[in-house]
C-alpha cells in the first residue's frame, strides 16, 4: 500500500497517540506514578483529551477533507 505523505504523518501520529494512551492508562492502573489526587485528575484529564483527538477529531477531519 503507497502512503501520501499526509497519509503516513496521520498513521503515525495516531499510532503515537495510542501508545501515549497506553502508557498513561497503565501509569494510571499502576498507581506508581500518582502521587496525589491533582495528579489522577491530570492523568485522566490527558487520557480524555488524547482519546477525543483520536475518537472525535481525525474523524472530523477526513469528513471535511473527503467534502472538498
């Protein structure tokens, strides 16, 4: 399969995304990395966002770019 570049930055930075997420969902099961409530509330303040960017926005993106 030949990739446009636009086409592999997105690949890539959704699978960046979801390795992110990975590592915070893990950090935050651990509860090593947290240390007080102010900081679970970052983690999962991040995990919401990244999951919206992922979930919501590159979908919204393809419906704008597949109407032009």
């Amino acid at each position: 399969m030949i990739h446009t570049g636009g086409a592999r930055f997105e690949v890539e930075l959704k699978k960046r995304i979801a390795e992110e997420i990975e590592r915070l969902k893990t950090n935050l099961v651990a509860g090593e990395a947290i240390k007080d409530y102010a900081q679970y509330q970052n983690y999962v303040g991040r995990l919401a966002a990244l999951n919206l960017v992922i979930g919501e926005y590159f979908g919204d993106v393809q419906t704008t770019l597949n109407k032009d």
